[in-house]
C-alpha cells in the first residue's frame, strides 16, 4: 500500500515541475520579445510629426537657425521633412544629414534606432541612419509619405518618397 502513495506522490511532483517549468520558458519567451506596436507607432508617429512641423517651428536650435541666417534655408514654413527634400533636390547632402541629425533626435527615444531615406523613384536621394543592427533586429517598420515642394514660383522639386525606418 505504501508503494502506491510513493509512486503517485513522485508522479504528481513530476507532473507540476513540467507544468511550471513549461510556464517558465513561455514567459521568458515573451519577455525579450520587442514591442512591435510601440514601434510601428514611434513610426508613423515620426513621419507625421516631420511632415507636419514647419522649420520655423524648432528654430530654438541653434543649427537652425545659422541655416536661415545664411540663406541655406530660404522658405522657414516649409516642413521638416520638405526642408530636407529641398536640400537634396539642391545637392546639399551634408547639410541635409546635419540638419537631420539636429531635429529628428530630438524627436526619436534613444532606445530607438531610425533610417530616414529619401528617393526618387528608384533612385536614392538621401540616406541617414542612427543605429547598428538593423539587420539582425527582430522588428523593423517602414512609414512611407510622399514629399515636393516649390523653390520659387516657376521652380518645383519631387514628388519624393520620404520614408521612415525605425526599429528596436
């Protein structure tokens, strides 16, 4: 009689250390997994923010602000993301990178790795990237708008394909 309690005793505690290591390996599972919806937000977050905000708008930077004092910014309502346009439609890459550097960090949780391409068709325009390991990383998202713009009254730039890559 004793041999059975012995037996069903060691069967129950096999039983519940499967089950609960079982539950262990599920939450840690789960546990490293990257927030996919914070970055598919932070995404299109980011695009919407520079597509809306307008460069007279974060002219408290300092960068900024040198940019139209010397007339490499000569339309301050443009939005960000049109500024940026603009300076590549102009073959202005270094100062399109610096003034990207200067607003969208300010923008984007350091946490956060972005990518911020600008193309024509095809073509690549512009391609800056704060980050490593976008190609081992688990979750990339990509938000997409469509940028132009008007140097003066006979001269416009784009359409463009302005495009926001964050991941984690």
């Amino acid at each position: 009689m004793h041999k059975k309690a012995y037996f069903f005793t060691l069967d129950a505690f096999i039983a519940t250390s499967v089950i609960v290591i079982g539950i262990v390996l599920i939450n840690l599972a789960y546990a490293n997994k990257p927030y996919e919806m914070q970055t598919a937000f932070l995404s299109q977050d980011v695009i919407d923010t520079a597509s809306s905000i307008k460069v007279y708008e974060v002219s408290d930077n300092e960068y900024v602000n040198n940019l139209i004092g010397n007339g490499n910014i000569t339309n301050p309502t443009n939005t960000v993301l049109e500024q940026v346009g603009e300076f590549c439609y102009r073959n202005m890459n270094d100062t399109a990178t610096n003034f990207t550097k200067e607003v969208f960090l300010k923008i984007i949780p350091s946490e956060y790795n972005f990518q911020l391409l600008i193309k024509d068709g095809n073509n690549l325009l512009f391609n800056y990237t704060n980050g490593r390991n976008m190609e081992t990383s688990r979750v990339l998202i990509s938000s997409k708008n469509i940028i132009f713009g008007q140097i003066d009254d006979s001269t416009m730039w784009g359409p463009y394909i302005s495009e926001v890559r964050t991941w984690q």
